[in-house]
C-alpha cells in the first residue's frame, strides 16, 4: 500500500509513527529531516530512502516534487521472527 504527496517549498510534510516506510521520489528533490538522525537526506528522482525510527519525519520539496510512501511491511509475530533468527544463526554456525 502507498500514497502519493505533492510537495511545495516551505510546507513540509509531516509523518509520525512511519518506522521502516520507505519514501521514493518521484520528480523533483526531497528534503528529509528524521526524529534522532545526525545528518539530513536529499531524494531526486527514482531514490528512496526508509525511515529509520518511529519518530517525526518532516519531508520538503527543493523547488517542487512528488513522493510515494510505501507502508512498511506487516510485522512477523514474535515466533516466526524468533525462529527465522534461530535458522540463520544455525546456517552461520555451520558454514564457518
């Protein structure tokens, strides 16, 4: 699932609670400012970039642009990620 945002100079769009969706620049340039992370991120065209944390991510247009935001894929239960982080240390294990 995803939606689609037109961005204008100076009204940044707002994502709250968005961890490990992907934002992918359509046309134009991106300016993504994220809750904790050091250093800001420029998308042109055709790059993406997967937001790192549950925190605000403010994201503005360079002149104009559009984005899509991609929802983050649906979460494992707990089990299923246990055992898929148990079968990949077993195969690290063996192939060392």
């Amino acid at each position: 699932m995803h939606t689609d945002h037109e961005l204008r100079p100076q009204q940044p769009l707002r994502l709250e609670k968005a961890e490990h969706a992907v934002i992918e620049c359509l046309h134009g340039t991106a300016w993504i400012t994220a809750y904790s992370e050091f250093d800001d991120c420029v998308l042109r065209s055709g790059e993406r970039y997967t937001i790192p944390n549950g925190g605000l991510v403010l994201v503005e247009a360079v002149g104009s642009g559009r984005i899509r935001v991609h929802a983050p894929a649906a979460h494992r239960p707990a089990l299923l990620r246990w055992l898929h982080l148990a079968l990949s240390h077993t195969l690290m294990t063996r192939n060392t």
